[in-house]
C-alpha cells in the first residue's frame, strides 16, 4: 500500500520509470523519425484526396486513443490549421464505413479490423503485429509507456500531416503555427528536403516532450507522492475517484479511469472511478441549459461525496468549467489533484501535445504509487 515503501524506495522507483521514458522515447524515434516523415506524406495524399482518418480500438484504453486522435485532428488548436476529417468507430464497423482513400489507424489487438481496412484501400497504421501497413512497436514491455509513446506519435503525425498539405500549395509558410514546424520558414520545391526537415522535427519534438516529462516528474514528485497516499486513503475508506477535462484531455481522463477500472499490472486491484466526460447526453443538456461552464461541477454536485477525490487535466489551467468543478469539489470535501500545464502549475510549455505528454506519464506513475 501507499506509505509502505520508504520516501528514498518511493524516489528511487520514480528515477526507474523516468529512466525508462527517456530512453524508450530516445529508441523508438531515433528508429521511426525518417519513416514516420513519410507516412505523414502518405497521410497528406490522402486527406488531399477527400480520405479521412479512421480510428478503432478494443479495449477502454485503446478507445481513449482513438477519441484523442479524432479530437486532435478534427479540432485544430492551431490558428490557421484547417481541420481534417476523423472520426473514431467500433472495430466492427471498419468494413461498413471504410473508404479507400481513408486512413486507418487502430489501437490493440483488432486484427479482423485492420484487414477490413487493408481490403478497402485504406491506408493502415497500428501499435503491435495486427495486420497494418505501418506498425510501429514501442520498445518497452510496460502498457504505460507503450501508451505514452503511441500518444507522442500520433501528436507528431497530427502536427506534420499539415507540412505536406501546405506543400501541395506550393508554400511552408507555418504564419502563426511556425513552432510546430521548427526547420521550415521558405519555400522548398524538393520533396526530399522537405522529407529531412520533418525527419528533424519529429526528434525535435521526441527530445522536447523527454525533457518536459523529465521536468515535470523531477519538480512535482512531493506532490506525485502525496496526491497518490491521499488518494489510496480513499480508496481504502469506501471512496472513488471522478476524473474529468476538455478536449485532449478528456481523453486524458478516459485512459486515467480505464486504468483505475482495469488495471494495467494484473496484481493490482481494480479501484472504483468515474468518467464525468463520457457521457454526451448529460454534458450537452447541461451545456444547452445552464451553459459549458458547468459542465463538470453540475456532475460533482451529482455524484461528489465527502470521501471521494477528483482527477482534474487540463493544457491552460484556466479553462472557466474545470475551475469551478474544482471549487465544487473543494467545497464538498472531495480531496482535489489537479494536472495543469502552462501558468496554472508547475508545467510550463507553449506546446499543447508535449503537455498532454508528459501529463500522461504522470497520471499513468499516479495510478502505480496508489499501490506501492
């Protein structure tokens, strides 16, 4: 349990599990980089010839994936980035919907899937041997980190998909979204070069979120451990947790309570959670009839008890419904974790994905030191 390893065993497992990050991100984009360049070439045909995004999983971790992917493509953060059409679908239904200038992509073991998929047309992507055109197998034996790894890729993809498409205008002008594209500022008629300055990007972008992750293990693992004992404490009373946020990171808060409900290590026990973001029909009625701002501390009215604890994620820290689930929640006396990137916490980046990255190994690490 929480507490039964001493602070200096507790910090010796969090140096483990950062060691294993960083040279598990190192391995596995230093190997993918150049193909992965490439596949975001193929992507961009695709999207260019009226073909969407695809994604499918089989488990609810991997369905929180598949969420994250279509939110990320279909609604930009990036000014001036045009949205892309994604949608994620029940495996099932691969055969039904698929197009053959689609994109598939799928999360697990959806092997009959990925070969409805292929039978189709469509360009396939997968994370294990299932059957896809590109497969790329993260090089670490723990789920936690396959996920993160999963994450940061299909973030890059996303990202650099949009080099290519501007390509085709004839023009890599990134105007306000140059960040995301730190080796492109001319205009480059070859393909090659422009292949190589994404092959750079996608380990510019590898080495910052292994660095952001870093930081943010390194300066908050007081606050990492704490926030797992009283959390355990909990749990151990009867408690559960309610987890919530907008947008990526709501599907930051799916794969938190998937964890939780099914855990990732066999030998831990399954813990009771909440998903306050799943269900559309409540948050749009609250939406339509009160407004967005209470989307989430209408729920906590509903469902927060004294003994329980709620999981807040959010990219700004400032977003007006996370806060004031969180006021709810203080206020019913629900012990509060909040993950929270720019201002609003010790994370600091202007980088919406590494955010969500590093965010991962933290509340992936939270989940284990429940059970230490």
């Amino acid at each position: 349990m929480t507490g039964a390893l001493s602070p200096g065993a507790l910090g010796q497992r969090l140096d483990e599990a950062l060691a294993e990050r960083r040279e598990s991100n190192r391995v596995f984009f230093e190997a993918e980089a150049e193909r992965l360049a490439r596949l975001c070439r193929q992507m961009a045909d695709r999207f260019a010839a009226g073909g969407r995004l695809l994604a499918f999983g089989d488990t609810p971790g991997a369905r929180s994936d598949v969420r994250h992917v279509a939110v990320e493509f279909v609604h930009p953060v990036i000014v001036g980035k045009r949205a892309l059409p994604a949608v994620g679908i029940e495996p099932e239904l691969v055969g039904l919907l698929a197009e053959p200038d689609d994109i598939a992509i799928g999360f697990g073991d959806v092997r009959a899937a990925m070969t409805a998929a292929r039978e189709r047309g469509c360009l396939t992507i997968g994370f294990a041997p299932i059957g896809a055109e590109h497969e790329f197998e993260p090089p670490s034996a723990d789920p936690s980190v396959r996920q993160e790894l999963a994450e940061t890729l299909y973030h890059v993809l996303w990202e650099l998909v949009h080099v290519f498409l501007e390509h085709r205008g004839s023009s890599h002008d990134a105007g306000a979204s140059s960040f995301l594209y730190p080796f492109l500022g001319e205009a480059e008629d070859d393909l090659d070069a422009v292949l190589e300055d994404v092959r750079r990007s996608v380990l510019a972008k590898a080495e910052e979120v292994g660095e952001l992750r870093e930081q943010t293990l390194g300066e908050n693992r007081e606050e990492l451990v704490g926030a797992a004992a009283a959390l355990r404490e909990r749990f151990d009373r009867g408690g559960r947790l309610l987890a919530l946020g907008n947008g990526g990171s709501a599907t930051d808060a799916m794969d938190a309570v998937a964890d939780f409900r099914r855990p990732p290590d066999p030998s831990w026990p399954a813990r009771p959670a909440l998903d306050l973001t799943e269900d559309p029909a409540i948050l749009t009625a609250i939406a339509n009839d009160i407004g967005v701002d209470a989307i989430f501390s209408r729920q906590v009215i509903a469902h927060g008890r004294a003994g329980d604890a709620l999981l807040a994620l959010s990219t700004s820290g400032d977003s007006r419904n996370v806060i004031a689930a969180l006021a709810e929640a203080r206020r019913r006396g629900l012990v509060t974790i909040a993950m929270v990137g720019y201002d609003g916490g010790r994370v600091a980046s202007e980088r919406l994905a590494r955010i969500q990255e590093a965010q991962a190994g933290a509340y992936h690490l939270l989940r284990e030191l429940v059970e230490l």
